[in-house]
C-alpha cells in the first residue's frame, strides 16, 4: 500500500510544477509555501480529528519538529531557490537527484546498515536518466560557481535531514499527528514573513486560489500524511528514490497541460529512471528481509 501511496504522490507532485506556475506570478515562493501549508492545516486536521484525537504532542519533541521545519521546508527551499542564482535549473535537478546516495551512506555510516553495488549503480544511472530527461549540458558542470553547488547540496543534506529525524520520530505519531504537527510548525515559523509580504486579496485570481486548495489539500495536506507513512514504512532511501520519478511526472503534466514537448531522449531518460529506481528499491527490499529472516531465526533460537 504505501508503494501505491508514494506513486500516487509522485504523480501529485509532478502536477505541483505546472498548478504553481500561475500562482508563482503573483506570490512569492514563501507567500504560496505559507498558504499551501495553512491549507493542508486544516486538511489534516480533519484527518487527525477523526483518527487521533488525544495524542498532539510531547514536549521533549518539539525541537525535532522545529528541525523538521526549518530543514525539510525552510531551508530545503531556500537552498534550491538560492542555487538558481548560480547555477542553471537543470543542474539544480541533477544535484538534487542524489538525495537518496546521501541517504545510502548516511544508513551506512551512522547507522551501519548495509548496502549493495547495484543499489547505488542504480542511483548514478537514475541520476544519468534525469539528465537526459531534462535535457542537461554535461560542460555547464564546469561552469558553475562554487557557491552554488554549495547551496545545492545544502538543500540534498537538509532533505536527508528532515527524512531521518521524521522517521525517527514517527514512530510516537500517527501518520496525521506527525504532519498536523509539521505543517503547524512550519506556518508559525514562516507566517510573519509571508503575511508582512502578501499580496493585497484583491490580486487573487480564481485560478490562483484554485491552484492554492489544490496545493494545500492534496501536496501539502494528504501529501505530508503520505510522506510520514513512507518515511516510518519504507524508510529513508525508498522514500527519497521515488522522489526522483518528480522529473518523469513534471515532464508529462508539462507536455499535456502546457503545451511543452516530449521527444524520444525524454522518453529514453524516463525508462532509464524508473528501470533504475526499481533495482535499488528491489535491492533495499532484499536487503531488509535477510536482515529480518536474521532477526527472526535469532528470536527461534532463544526460545528454543
């Protein structure tokens, strides 16, 4: 189920791109991050109210989801938003697209979890896909300016970041608690920014506000639900390899919604991506089972 869910997401937010162009015309990135959010409030709200009504939240955990915040949102997006002074959009993807390589050797590092050869060949060949996907220069690698591929991977560690304590933390919550606890945090921390900056109320058009529900109920709202289930479920790196399907379904909105076109390199690319992707989920997956099989046959030996 919840690889049905992370494909139902990546789908969701590959649509993002296109319902944002509009709004980006007239909002500023924080001004449609802060309404999204407050939107996606009220969404998950429903949801929690429903399911889990007592459980808000423990005091020692509020400083992970202040993490979380300024990590997984804030700081995720002023890093990629920055890098786009720098550098082109197109490499910007390609960084962005090692998310879950980090995320392999972070497991092996600090949590001395095992991974395979092919899990992260996957990895690089995902990351060649999406090049092709988008179309990118290999030469402008050599064009870019320091401070940009700075700010670039600050956005794929802050990612990691909000991944890992999110799956960590989870574990106390339900999948609607821990993102109503996340969007509150989230809001709070950037409201007064976005506020002292909007737009007058006048300026809205329905497209705008359509754009904005849509947003806030299904990328932000049910999208955080879907994200937790996936991080506390899957794990980390399975989480953050279907992100990497974003170019795939932002490639395929764009060419049905906005006009752009899809020729056979992009075509190739997202075969590359999605074979690519599937061998590194299927080799984390075999991975976790020898380790449970191993967990379980110490269990039988104690008893016996």
């Amino acid at each position: 189920m919840s690889f049905l869910l992370m494909c139902f997401l990546v789908c969701a937010w590959g649509l993002d791109y296109t319902v944002a162009k509009e709004a980006l015309n007239l909002l500023e990135p924080m001004n449609l991050l802060f309404l999204k959010y407050l939107v996606g409030t009220i969404v998950v709200l429903c949801f929690k109210l429903k399911q889990d009504r007592k459980t808000i939240v423990r005091p020692k955990d509020i400083p992970f989801f202040i993490i979380c915040s300024i990590t997984g949102e804030i700081l995720y997006f002023f890093c990629e938003y920055s890098a786009m002074d720098y550098l082109p959009v197109s490499l910007i993807t390609i960084i962005l697209s090692f998310v879950p390589a980090v995320s392999i050797i972070a497991e092996r590092v600090i949590f001395k979890k095992r991974f395979t050869a092919k899990m992260m060949l996957g990895v690089i060949i995902c990351v060649i896909g999406i090049a092709i996907i988008i179309g990118a220069d290999f030469n402008m690698l050599f064009q870019g300016r320091m401070i940009g591929y700075m700010l670039a991977f600050g956005a794929v560690v802050s990612w990691n970041i909000y991944n890992f304590i999110t799956a960590h933390v989870s574990d106390k919550y339900t999948a609607p608690t821990m993102a109503f606890n996340q969007l509150v945090c989230t809001s709070l921390l950037i409201g007064p920014y976005a506020i002292h900056t909007m737009p007058p109320a006048s300026d809205f058009t329905p497209g705008v506000i359509i754009g904005i529900i849509y947003l806030g109920c299904i990328s932000a709202g049910i999208g955080f639900m879907i994200t937790v289930r996936s991080l506390k479920v899957l794990g980390p790196t399975i989480s953050a390899m279907f992100s990497n399907f974003l170019p795939v379904t932002a490639t395929f909105f764009g060419w049905l919604f906005l006009g752009e076109s899809i020729g056979p390199a992009q075509i190739a690319g997202g075969v590359i991506v999605v074979a690519s992707s599937c061998i590194v989920i299927r080799e984390k997956g075999r991975i976790e089972e020898r380790l449970d099989d191993k967990t379980e046959g110490r269990l039988n030996e104690r008893e016996a």
